[in-house]
C-alpha cells in the first residue's frame, strides 16, 4: 500500500466554463487553465501519481503542450489510471476536499464520485468529495480562486 496527497488552486475567471469533479458546474466564472483547469481532478491525480513515485501530472501533461490545451481533466485522470496500472498498482480510495466560498458543492458531489470512480474502475462508494470554505480568508475566501486537496491510497496489483 502506498499513499499519495495533491493539491491544486486556480484563479477564477470570466469567460471559462466551471469544472470541478468533471462536472460542468453553472456559474459566472470557471477556472483558469491550460486545461479544463479542474482542481479537484488535478488533486487527485497529484495525490495517485505522488503515491506511485510517478512524478505530477504537470510532468505527464505539459501546459506548453497544445495537445492538453482545453482538454477534460477526467481524460488525465484515466490516463493517470493507465500510468499507475502499468506500475502494477491500483488505486484503492480517494479522499478530497474542494474549498471555496461559491459555488455550493454539495448539489454536484454524487455525480463527480460517480465520474472520478468511473475514471479510476473503482466503485463510488470508495471516493470522498467534501467542501469548505475559506472563511473570507486569503484568494480563495475572497472568491478568486478555488483549491482542492486529496489524499489516495494505492495497492500493488497481485499478479
């Protein structure tokens, strides 16, 4: 067994779809990026790759590369699956946490554990999406970012 944390911030901004969890989220603003910019599928992939010894998903998928320009973080989210399988490891569970002042999280949480399980071949009920607030405290408490965390336990594969 090996674990693995992530964490990811973006800034927010007008003119950008929100996508949290791989979920396209009604809002004013979405999230800055070379990608989709989601950060709680950028955690959790941090948080898998990190437990493999596999590097960060900024060295798999370069922001200078335009094939990962606007791309789903859900698609870097299946190949960092690929990239731990072919490691001989298999994510176990996911733990995360997204934090911001807006939007509520609550209303589009199954469906993002259903989406990231699905990324992962791993069943819903092993992946935990939580929310907080930043309490008007520092970019994200005063609504100009949006950050996540995420733990992950990974197993080794028997053969």
């Amino acid at each position: 067994m090996r674990i693995g944390i992530g964490y990811d911030i973006h800034r927010l901004r007008e003119g950008r779809k929100l996508f949290l969890g791989g979920v396209e989220i009604p809002f004013a603003k979405g999230l800055e990026g070379h990608s989709d910019a989601d950060v709680l599928l950028h955690a959790i992939s941090d948080a898998i790759l990190g437990a493999a010894n596999a590097f960060d998903i900024g060295r798999h998928f370069p922001d200078t590369d335009k094939r990962y320009k606007n791309i789903s973080s859900l698609e870097l989210l299946r190949s960092v699956g690929k990239i731990i399988a072919d490691k001989g490891y298999s994510v176990n569970n996911v733990d995360s946490v997204v934090i911001a002042e807006e939007p509520r999280i609550s209303p589009f949480s199954e469906q993002m554990k259903t989406l990231i399980a699905g990324a992962l071949g791993i069943d819903k009920d092993f992946v935990s999406i939580k929310a907080t607030t930043n309490e008007g405290v520092g970019p994200t408490g005063r609504g100009e970012a949006i950050a996540a965390h995420a733990v992950c336990l990974i197993v080794k594969r028997k053969t």
